[in-house]
C-alpha cells in the first residue's frame, strides 16, 4: 500500500483505513512527506499575516462544540460597528497584513444587505485589502435569510467585494456526526454545493477538518475523500486545514486528540489529497513544536498570524505567535519561511 503511493497510484477509503490503523506513526509520516516533497520539492514553508475579524457572535445554530458564540437575545452579544471594524483592519496592514479572515454567527436579525454594506465598507475604505469571509454556513443562512439561490447570493457578494472563502463549518462532512454536533447548520451536502458553487464563480476557497469528537476514523477519512472528489471536479481548493476539536467549555465532554493522533490524521490527510496543493499546520491548536514536526508528516504552510483568533481561544487553548517568531520556528526545522497570500503567491521580501 505504501509502495503504491509512494508510485503515484490513489488509494480509496479501505485502504486509507488499515494505512491509518496498520502503519507505524514515524513510517506514515515519512511518507506523507514524501508526497509533500513530490508536490513542493524546494525546502519552503509558507505564512500568511492577517486577522480573523468576528463580525458577530450572535449566532442561532446552538452548535455543542462552540464556546465563541451568544444565543439570540443572550448577555455579551455583539455585531462590530464601522469604527472597530475600522481600527481592526488598519491595525492589521500596520503590522504587514494582507488580508481579513471575516467570519461570524447566523444572526437572525441581519440581512442579506448588511453583509453587502460591509464588504463595500472594508473595499472603499481599504481598496488593497482581500476579504477572506463567510464560511459555507453563513452562506447558506444568508440564502435562507434572503430566499435567494446560493449562486446568486454569491454573486452579490462577490459583487460587494468578496475575494475567496474560507472552509470553516465544515467540521466532519457527514450528516450522522452534523445532526448531532450542530443540528441547525447546513448539511454536508450543502456545505458542498456552496464550495462548488464558489469555484464555478471563479472563487478560490480553503477547506478544513474539525476531528477528534464523535465522529469515527472512517467518518474522518470519508470527509477527506469528499474533499477530494470535489477538488477533482473544480479545481477550487488551494489548502486543507484538519485541526482536531479543543472540548473545553463545550458541551461535549471528550479528551482532546494527542499530538500523535493529530500528526496521523495530518499525514493521512496529505496522502489522500493528491490534487489540494498545500495542507496547513495548526500551530493555534497544537502549539509550535507540534507544528514543527507537522512540516515532517506533509505539511507545508505554518498558516497565518492570527494577530486576532476568538473561537479557538474561547475554548481555554490559547497560543500567540509574531510574524518573526513563525518565520524562527519554520527556519528552526529546517526550511525558508516565506510570506504568502491566500492564493498561495509568494509575497517578495
């Protein structure tokens, strides 16, 4: 099994399953890396500086894995008014940003043009800027908000001055794990449709990986081989991100996944996705050393700053980097850090 991925052959789910049980940590990720180096053979690992702006916690979907967000009504509820959204983006190209990760709850109250005045808001005042926002479920909630089509929702945004979409919501891509997770979010199969829908409109988007909560493994490599097969029809994908589930001030009551158990996942993940070009180390909630060794077991890109990240910090995990603490960790492991954009273009030094 190895030998053929190691020749360039696919392998399918059954056979994913006994490589993830059946291989030895060290061996599964020497040959994720393997994989990486056919796809990036020179020794870079790649960053991005920008901001994760939560437009609003408020957010109607009760999902049991979220400590960030307010019911409807509920204290400490918030949507961010035009000064802080202001000072936020500004802050962030003063310390070399070049984009905004923008995402939020489903606000019952907020319609379809309060996201379009916001995104014309962030372009006019900030013409440079690349918008990064509205994760699948947002999408869909806005769809059902405005009763218009996705394509068309999508359109208008796109129109207001969305420049690519983030792969957030989309936690375990099977309806079993999603009904009991987040039964008021979209679908795995509307999850989907939207990130296809994206790419047909000539979006670029990122898709991620929440595990390590109620999901089972074949669930977990079920959602990658998804992944996988829409990739083959679009093209639209230019990273995957799996970070396993932070359970603390959740309602879900498991142990978080080990380091090992993360590097596993994070391996498999780059053997299987022969046609995503970049898979992400999850420094927020792994910390630095294991991200490290992630750049060993098929990652190639450290990710972003985060010079603001509220979801993963509501959980009690909080890790911080600088620009030059993440370009000193990737050199200590033995590659050139070089600054990127969302499309993977490297920014000259």
């Amino acid at each position: 099994m190895c030998q053929r991925v190691l020749d360039g052959h696919r392998i399918g789910l059954g056979e994913a399953l006994c490589l993830y049980h059946e291989a030895d940590l060290t061996s599964l990720g020497a040959l994720a890396h393997e994989v990486r180096l056919r796809l990036h053979p020179q020794p870079l690992v790649t960053y991005v500086v920008d901001r994760n702006i939560n437009y609003t916690n408020v957010c109607l979907s009760g999902c049991k894995f979220c400590a960030f967000f307010r019911a409807p009504g509920q204290d400490g509820g918030y949507v961010l008014d035009k000064e802080t959204l202001r000072q936020k983006i500004q802050e962030t190209l003063d310390l070399g940003g070049t984009q905004i990760l923008l995402q939020g709850g489903l606000h019952p109250d907020l319609d379809l043009s309060f996201y379009e005045e916001m995104l014309r808001f962030m372009k006019t005042e900030f013409p440079g800027l690349h918008i990064h926002g509205f994760s699948p479920p947002e999408i869909v909630h806005f769809s059902e908000i405005s009763g218009l089509s996705i394509v068309k929702v999508l359109e208008r945004l796109i129109a207001a001055g969305l420049d690519s979409i983030p792969g957030g919501g989309a936690e375990i891509l099977v309806d079993r794990v999603r009904e009991q997770l987040s039964p008021r979010k979209c679908s795995a199969q509307a999850w989907l449709e939207v990130m296809e829908t994206a790419h047909r409109l000539g979006l670029k988007t990122t898709a991620t990986m929440m595990f390590g909560h109620i999901e089972t493994i074949e669930e977990r490599l079920t959602h990658i081989l998804r992944i996988r097969d829409l990739q083959d029809r679009t093209g639209g994908f230019t990273a995957f991100i799996p970070w396993p589930f932070q359970p603390r001030n959740t309602a879900i009551d498991v142990l978080p996944a080990s380091g090992a158990e993360y590097l596993r996942t994070l391996a498999i993940s780059r053997i299987l996705l022969d046609n995503i070009p970049n898979i992400q180390a999850s420094w927020v909630t792994q910390g630095p050393k294991i991200a490290q060794v992630a750049l060993y077991f098929g990652a190639n890109d450290f990710g972003s700053t985060m010079i603001e990240e509220n979801v993963v910090a509501a959980t009690g995990v909080s890790h911080r980097l600088s620009v030059e603490e993440i370009r000193r960790f990737i050199e200590e492991a033995g590659f050139e850090a070089r600054q990127r954009l969302m499309d993977y273009t490297l920014v000259e030094s």
